[in-house]
C-alpha cells in the first residue's frame, strides 16, 4: 500500500515485543500523499483501518477491518476487502522512539508511528 525508503534498523521485533507494542494500539502509516493512515491492531484479534481522513473513498473502500496474528516473529493480518483479501505478513523493526520499519512479505517497506 505505501512506498517505502532506506531506514536504519535498530532491531527486530519478535513476537513478543509485537504484542507489547504493537497489539491494542492504533499504528500510523505514514502515506507518500502526506499525512498518516491509522490501523488498530485490537486485542480480540481484530485489525480496522479508516482512510476517510486521506481522501481514499476516491480509490478504495476507505475503512475496513478484518483479523490480524503473529506468526514467528511476523505480524499478519487479512482484511475483508482491501487488498482482495488475501493474507500478508510483515516483519518490524524500530527506527527510533514510538517509530517502526515494516517490511512486507511481497518486499513492500515502509514506516509508521505507534500510537496509543
């Protein structure tokens, strides 16, 4: 879904630290058109987005939700409908403070903001 640069990885999340910081919290995307796209990894197993914010009514359907889990040390989710809903995988590293780098199984990269 977003374009991704070159980030310093600071280490790896495992497992352990994805549910810590990363499960019952609202992550940022942040988007090549500008501002930030929120996904809630809730702690049911539930992952809900809301794109309305960045105009992406025009494109897609702009909220969804579907399941996410852990498998390894990867962070998995499948949506309802975006992406046809198929599963996909990431890998996480931290950046700096409240930031990540996920790596996408299909080599898709980005960063995003944890939030609360």
């Amino acid at each position: 879904m977003l374009a991704g640069a070159a980030f310093a990885d600071t280490g790896r999340l495992n497992a352990d630290e994805i549910r810590r910081d990363i499960v019952g919290r609202t992550i940022y995307l942040a988007a090549p058109i500008g501002g930030e796209f929120p996904l809630n990894y809730r702690t049911n197993g539930v992952v809900d987005g809301d794109g309305e914010a960045l105009g992406l009514g025009k494109f897609i359907a702009p909220k969804d939700k579907g399941k996410w889990w852990i498998d390894g040390n990867r962070l998995c989710q499948q949506f309802n409908v975006w992406y046809d809903g198929a599963p996909m995988c990431f890998e996480l590293s931290r950046t700096e403070p409240g930031k990540v780098k996920w790596v996408r199984d299909n080599g898709q990269t980005g960063v995003a903001r944890i939030g609360n």
